[in-house]
C-alpha cells in the first residue's frame, strides 16, 4: 500500500509518526494522521485549514492530547499504527480505487478518517466545529468539483440496491447543509423501495415509514454521521 502513496501521504504519514512521538505515545492512530495531515501541504490540509473550518494545529494537537491523555510510551524510530489507524489506511486506499484514482493522496487518508463512527477523531472535529460530514461534503466538492457528484459512490448492481441508493441521494441532497449521505438514508431508501430484502423484512417486523424516520434521525444526532469512505456530499451513500 505505501508505495501507492504520493510525497504528500508520505510526508502526511510521518507527520503522524512526529506528533504521536511529541505526545509520548507508542502507535499511530486516527488522531495522530489528523495532526499529519494539518501539518502536510494538500487538499486535505487545504480543507481543514480553509475558511469553512480554520482547524489549527496546536488547537486540534491540544485535543488529540484531551482526547487520549498524555502518552508514557517509548519513542521508537518506526511506530507502529493501532488497529484503527490501520483500518483508516485501509479505507484510504479503498476510497482511492473507487475514486478510481492511481495514487493515495491526502485526500484519501482523510477521507479514511471518517468512515468509522463514532470515533476520537471525529468527536475531535465535532470540537472544532467542524462536522465530519460537512468535512466530507467540503473534501469530495474540492476533489469532484465539475464531476458528477455520484462519482464518489459506487454504483449498485441490482435494481434495487440501485434504486434504494437513488432515494439515499434525495434524501441528503434534501438537507439544507446538502450533508454526505449516511446508512441511514440508505435505509429509508431500501425501505421506500417497498420490495426486496430489506423492505420485507422491516414489514414483517411492522416497522413503519415515519417511525423509521424519527429513528434514523435520533440515531444521527446521537451519535454524530456514519460516513463511509466512497461517499460524497451529494447524498450518495
């Protein structure tokens, strides 16, 4: 995977290692990728930084040090990353071949940072002010600008499936912030479907439309947006 990566991954990777080591802690996670990435000249730092969030360094490195507490660990000269941290380079990677992209660039690494929720990183960016949704929406505008906003999520097979996705995008787009689309609008759209798998078995368990709704959208307030890596602010899931 690593010599898939451009400089700037690269630099954005070490940058990690760098703020992990500052901290005293001995493995690279989420949290450490996010300070990289800040500190790493790209998209994503040019996201981050830029008007709609002004995320600064110090200020996300002091929660990042709130979030996980100060570390004890030995300062090796190669860390090895956590099991999140992995799963976000690996989600990176996957948003990368979706994009139908040659190379992981920072785009992807903090596209991968929001896949999984809810998470430290995210609760991170809830504290700056910066909504991991809206944070996805700004990523894949800069990426896809002029594209075809379906673009960042890969199509289903089945009608249904496809169909089921068509009425996630309505629902996001809907929204005043035109917010990355979630799992739960894919559900809705599965459920308004009315047929196939999914639709059955949310009948046979006498699940209603309205009430689904009030239920995905208490879910999303509590526990903040559930964003996979091929998933763009156009609604699509």
């Amino acid at each position: 995977m690593v010599q898939r990566f451009t400089e700037a991954a690269r630099q954005a990777v070490m940058g990690a290692q760098d703020n992990a080591r500052t901290l005293g802690h001995d493995a690279i996670g989420p949290e450490h990728l996010l300070l990289g990435l800040l500190c790493t000249d790209g998209i994503a730092a040019e996201v981050l930084t830029g008007q709609a969030f002004s995320i600064d360094l110090e200020t996300a490195r002091a929660l990042v040090t709130e979030e996980l507490g100060p570390g004890t660990g030995t300062r090796s000269e190669r860390m090895p990353f956590t099991p999140e941290g992995k799963r976000a380079l690996e989600a990176a990677q996957t948003t990368m071949e979706s994009w139908e992209h040659d190379h992981i660039d920072t785009e992807h690494l903090l596209f991968g940072l929001l896949v999984e929720a809810p998470t430290p990183t995210q609760r991170i960016l809830f504290s700056l002010h910066a909504d991991p949704s809206r944070v996805q929406a700004e990523l894949a505008d800069r990426v896809w600008r002029g594209e075809p906003r379906e673009r960042v999520f890969p199509a289903f097979g089945n009608p249904v499936e496809r169909r089921a996705r068509e009425i996630a995008l309505r629902y996001a787009g809907a929204t005043p912030s035109g917010r990355v689309p979630d799992s739960g609008d894919l559900l809705l759209g599965f459920f308004e479907v009315g047929h196939g798998i999914a639709a059955r078995a949310l009948a046979e368990l006498g699940i209603r439309q309205d009430a689904l709704r009030e239920a995905v959208e208490k879910a999303r307030r509590e526990v903040g947006p559930d964003v996979r890596a091929t998933e763009d602010e156009s609604g699509g899931p």
